[in-house]
C-alpha cells in the first residue's frame, strides 16, 4: 500500500509529535484537532505544550510544506487517531472522542484506507472504533470479501515517555495489533518510515492490552515501594536505604516511593482492565489504591510536623508529576498542596516550582498559598515538605538551607 498522505487525528501530547516527525520525513501530513487556537499555533509553526525538541520538527516541516493543521478530517491514504480516552464514573472508560473521530473521519473514505487508533483502550476499542466508522459508511467493510471496499483497521500503542517523545517515538520498539493481518502489515510499512526499533505485530486485542499491562506493571511496582514506605515508618526504619539494600539481590529491583502516582497514564490505564475483568483484577485494583491513597499519608504527615504550630509556615518544593518537567497535570503534589491549604486554612503554604512561573489556577486562587523561591520559602518555615526529586532540590544541602531534619518530609528521598 502506497501512502503519500497521512491524516492524524487529535494535535496532542502524541498526535502532534507523530504528525511532525511523519511530516519531517516528507510523507504530507493533515494534522485536525477541535481546537481553534492549537490549529492556528500549528499553522504559524509554534507548538502548544512543552516537549524538547518538538517546536524545531514542527516549525520545520510546517515551514517546509508537509505539516498544517485544520479542524475536519480531509481525504488521506491513512490516518492516525491519537484522542484523548479518559475515564467517567466508576473508572469505566470514556471512548466519546475515539467515537467522536470515527465519525469524522468516516464522510472523507474512500475504501482502501489505513486507519490506526494510538490512543491508549481498553480491550475492543479497536473493534468498536471500526465497527462505529462502517456503521456510518455501510457501503465498506473491514475484510473487503463481498465487493463493498475494505478499510484496514489497526491499534499501535503510544508508549513514549513524555520529556524524550522526540527520541523514544525513533528508538522505542512498537507493537501493531491489526483486526486483520493485512491492516497489521500496512501499519509497520507507516510506522517504518520514522521507527528504527522493532515493530511488532499482533491482533488488535493483544496490542491494546500490551500497552495496559505495561503501564499496570510499573503501577503495581511502585505500589509496593509505596507500601513499604508506610511499613518502613511504622517500624522507624529508612525506607531509601532498606530499598537500595534489597536492589543488591540480583533478581530484585524495587522502584522508588513518593507522594502518589500523577501522570496521564500510569494512574489511569490499569483501571482499564479493572472494568475488563473486575473479579480477576484484584491486584491491579488494590495497586492503584494504595497508590491513590498516598497522598492523604503525605497530608498525616506533614500535619505532625506542624502540630504544633497554630498558623504554620509550610515550605512545599515541586508541584510537577515527576522530576525535571514542567507537566502539572494530575500531579499529586498539586493534589497534596491544594488539600493541605483546605484542611488548614490558617496554615501558609510557600511553593516552590523551578519550572513554572505561575500557580495553576485552583492554587493561585487560594489566599494562603504562594509561589516563592527556595530559599524564600525554606526561610524559618515550621515543615519542609520535598515533593518532586527535581534536580534543583537534590543540588542543595539542606544545612545550606538551615532545616531541621525533623521539620522535612521527604517524599522522594532526596536528601537521605
Ligand atoms: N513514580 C514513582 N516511583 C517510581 C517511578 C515513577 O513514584 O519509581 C511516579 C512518578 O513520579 C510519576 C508517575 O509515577 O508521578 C509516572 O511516572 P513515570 O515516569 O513512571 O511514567 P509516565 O507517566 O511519565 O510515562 C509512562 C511510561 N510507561 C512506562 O514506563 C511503562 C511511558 O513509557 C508511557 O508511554 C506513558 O506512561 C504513557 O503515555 O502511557
């Protein structure tokens, strides 16, 4: 199959990266998202988030004629469907924008086109995003036998981690589930143009579940660091030191506790397969509680540190999902800051966060917290609490700051 023109379908964290690097290797790319003003920031070349590496590719290639972006799908050889699958209620997913794409997408086929859903899904979404496009164009199938024209349909995981998606969308090895062989084989020929790891291929099933079981196995990993974190209180012992001592076993690697689990991903995938099989997945779903729970255990914490304090000062430092990037979103420190300052109102709450210039706004609202410098914040505070392990908290000494060691909650262990 000869594919010249590429239509992705959702300009996000990786809808735009896949388009601008398909696009920097000269296929003609038809970038479509919903939203006015990342269309028009595309079109003038400018990227919407921050990702390195990600305004060069797009400024190049819109520059260069093979990128721009529009609010509907138009005709293309294939298309690739990266929309967001959060999800509602009982943790049941929420495939309203994969169907909303389907149905988009449908009016402009032709037949004979490749269409591959990235979007993170549970088990069947492939299926159904194929089965909602022919139920808007009865007049193709999905296996081509009677003499309506066949679509190919296949699901390929994203799996980059975000802050190296430039580099990890080249070297990552990727799995390609098709609903038909043939649809499996036509998506490794696209992904071949910019991959250089290992394509994989499978049925669409497996390949939806891969990408859960990935994310629901480092979930569960860090669930027991952060078990043990807890266990490791209650027994007075370190916990960093009790998980690097256990790490010299050649056949044990324990990951790292902190103060939850944030991220777009990593807190949400494994309950994907918790509505799949509720009576089976009891690890998985008691993995992501205990992670969930986290957070109030930090909040216990800090709150006797500063017991006994009537309006304590609280230092808190880092507010992103991990270390050394400026993503807040479903951030458990922001989580934890945010509950603090409720469950306290005469408490003052000093942030510090290297990598923003502004609170989000739940934060910024709240007369009691505000954004500070390190050293400001640390400056006779009655607690320190570390948040995130950026690496602007792990070059400091905390005696350089002047803290009592008895006064700091470290989540991360970074200064052990
Ligand atoms: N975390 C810990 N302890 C650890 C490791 C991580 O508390 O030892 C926390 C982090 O602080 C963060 C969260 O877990 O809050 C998730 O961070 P992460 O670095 O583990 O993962 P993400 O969410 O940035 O990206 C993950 C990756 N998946 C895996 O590593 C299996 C990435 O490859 C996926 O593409 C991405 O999810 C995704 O989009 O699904």
């Amino acid at each position: 199959m000869e594919i010249n023109t590429v239509g992705v379908i959702g300009l996000g964290y990786i809808g735009l990266p896949t388009a601008a690097i398909l696009a920097s290797k000269d296929v003609k790319v038809v970038g479509v998202d919903v939203n006015p003003s990342t269309v028009e920031a595309i079109n003038r070349g400018d990227v919407p988030f921050v990702e390195p590496d990600l305004a060069t590719f797009v400024g190049g290639a819109v520059q260069h004629g093979t990128l721009r972006a529009t609010d509907r799908p138009e005709p293309a050889d294939a298309f690739i469907i990266a929309v967001p699958t959060p999800f509602q209620g009982d943790h049941e997913p929420d495939l309203s924008y994969i169907q909303a794409a389907a149905e988009a997408v449908a009016p402009v086929l032709d037949g004979g086109e490749l269409l591959i859903l990235e979007s993170t899904s549970p088990p069947g979404a492939t299926q159904k995003m194929a089965d909602w496009i022919i139920a808007a164009r009865p007049d193709l199938s999905l296996d081509g036998t009677d003499s309506r024209p066949a679509i190919h349909v296949a699901h390929c995981p994203e799996r980059v981690l975000p802050g190296r998606v430039m580099i990890e969308l080249v070297t990552n090895d990727r799995i390609v589930g098709g609903l038909t062989p043939a649809a499996a084989q036509f998506a490794k020929d696209l992904y071949a143009v910019f991959c250089q790891g290992e394509i994989l291929l499978t049925d669409a099933v497996t390949a939806e579940m891969a990408k859960l079981v990935e994310n629901s196995f480092r979930d569960v990993n860090i669930a027991f660091a952060n078990e043990l974190s807890l266990i490791a209180d209650k027994l007075d012992i370190d916990v960093w030191e009790l998980i690097q001592l256990a790490n010299h076993h050649p056949r044990v690697n324990i990951l790292q506790p902190g103060p939850g689990v944030g991220g777009h991903c990593i807190a949400v995938d494994p309950w994907f397969i918790v509505n799949a099989d509720p009576e089976q997945a009891n690890l998985i779903r008691t993995a992501r509680e205990v992670n969930d729970s986290k957070p109030q255990w930090v909040i216990e914490q800090i709150e006797s540190a500063v017991e006994a304090h009537d309006a304590p000062t609280i230092a808190a430092l880092g507010l992103a999902f991990k270390a050394d990037i400026d993503d807040l979103r479903e951030s458990p420190a922001r989580k934890i800051v945010a509950e603090l300052a409720d469950q306290n109102p005469t408490a003052r709450i000093r942030v510090v966060e290297p990598h923003v210039d502004a609170l989000p706004p739940e934060l910024a609202n709240r007369r009691n917290i505000e954004l500070t410098s390190l050293v400001e914040a640390t400056d006779s505070a009655d607690a320190t609490v570390v948040l995130v392990d950026h690496a602007a908290f792990k070059d400091v000494e905390p005696d350089d700051l002047g803290l009592d060691p008895s006064r700091v909650v470290d989540t991360r262990g970074v200064w052990r």
